[in-house]
C-alpha cells in the first residue's frame, strides 16, 4: 500500500484544505439549511481526516485509491448523519464510521469469508485470552483459552487463525459524547453470566448501592448475559447511556467491595 502516494483518486494529497474550527462550525450551519455547496467544502476540508485513517491499514494488501474512496463513503455517511447539538468534536464522530466502512469493504471484498459465529468464538478467544493474562500475569496457553470459554482447542486455533486482521477488545467502534464503545461491549459473556461474577465475588450487598436502573444494567449484563446494545433496546435508552450507567455502577460496586 503505497502511502507516499502525493495524488490518490487524482486529488493532490498535498495540497488539501484544512479548515479552522469557526469555518467547521460556519459551513455545518449552512449544510443544515441545505446549501450543497458548503457540504461538499466541508467534505474537501475533512479529505485528511480520511488520509490520516487509511494509514491504519498500511498492512493490507488493498490499493490505497479504493481505500480512500471507501473512507470517502464513511466521510459522507458521517457529515449527513452528525447532530452538531451533541457535546462531541466531528472528528471523533467521524473516525469511527469512516474505519467501520473500511472494515466492510475489507471483510467483503476478502476472498475467503469467515462466519459471524466464527467471529464471535474468535473475538471470545481474544477475551479469554486478556482477562486470564490479568488474572495470572502470563500468556495464557490455547488449553487454558479453550477451557475458559468451553470449546475444543482446535476450533480456538481454527477460529482465530480465520480472521486475519482481529480487533482488540478495546478498539473504539463508536464515540457518543466522549464515551467510546468498545468490541467487548458488544460480545455476550456466557462464563461470566454463570460461573465467574456468582462464584468470586459476593455481589447482593454491593448491588444494593445501586440506583433501579444500574441495578438492571448489572443484572441484564451480568446475569443474564446480555449485550451493551441489546440492554439498551430493552430498557428504552442509548447505548452511550448504557455504557456510562454500566462504568459508573461497577465503579461504585468496586469501591464497597474493596473498603
């Protein structure tokens, strides 16, 4: 991926416009009553938002002028979908969508196809992996990792040698008002949900400290194993809530258990 590349898509890299925050902030104003000519300003004027994060698949194999026209499509997605109302730079709601829309082109464009449920057991490998390096501070062995999470240890190997380009569970997929989301937000803990938080720790008195609402959070997410997302739909409130709900409960449960 050649990324000394001056033109990419014939647009002269160096040479792009860079916008100060008050023109940002003017032209969105004018984007907002439907002028299309401060829309495509400010799509120029974020073109090195795009340059900037095409340089994180410098290992992939892809032309860097299909990638930049793929970041492009999530520039876009971004500018017509952003609420300037929100307390969040454009930026930090944009970088997001913009990865997310290469990654698609990537994973659909890859001539082998790997299985969301092979996913899943590959991203639950990942989580296995990190949470057994915490608790006994050494690299865990594919036995362990197979153990932990109920598996045979040739599908662990099989799973994560499907996905080529495997996310850390702390990759930021979305940003909502300063709380970014993470991929292990969004993976369904069964060990968790059976064994680990009734076995280890004794929960009920440090619950009990909670308000109604994080209280069913915690239930919903560790109980009943359920998924940032999928808490969000069932009690009527976003997903950037629910994380922020969710952080500060296991905060104030952290500091009972521990005084």
């Amino acid at each position: 991926m050649a990324q000394g590349k001056v033109e990419i898509c014939g647009v002269n890299t160096a040479k792009l416009p860079l916008l100060k925050a008050e023109e940002k902030e003017k032209l969105f104003e004018q984007i907002e009553l439907g002028d299309k000519e401060a829309r495509q300003k400010y799509i120029e004027g974020n073109l090195r938002l795009v340059l900037s994060v095409i340089k994180r698949f410098s290992s992939s194999n892809e032309n860097v002028d299909d990638l930049f026209q793929i970041g492009c499509i999530g520039l876009i997605k971004a500018i017509d979908n952003f609420d300037s109302t929100l307390n969040v730079k454009f930026s930090t709601y944009a970088v997001p969508m913009i990865i997310g829309e290469i990654r698609r082109f990537l994973r659909d464009n890859n001539t082998i196809r790997v299985s969301r449920s092979l996913k899943d057991t590959a991203y639950k490998a990942i989580y296995a992996k990190e949470n057994l390096m915490k608790q006994n501070m050494k690299e865990p062995t594919i036995n362990e990792i197979a153990q932990e999470i109920g598996i045979s240890k040739e599908d662990v190997v099989y799973a994560l040698d499907a996905i080529q380009n495997p996310m850390s569970l702390y990759e930021p997929i979305f940003t909502d008002g300063g709380d970014a989301l993470y991929v292990m937000d969004q993976i369904s803990d069964k060990k968790n949900k059976e064994e680990n938080w009734v076995e280890h720790l004794s929960l009920s008195e440090a619950m009990k400290r909670l308000g109604d609402r994080e209280h069913e959070i915690i239930s919903l997410r560790f109980f009943e194993g359920k998924t940032q997302m999928e808490v969000a739909e069932m009690i009527g409130i976003s997903q950037a809530q629910v994380s922020r709900l969710e952080k500060n409960a296991l905060k104030v449960m952290k500091n009972y258990l521990t005084a």
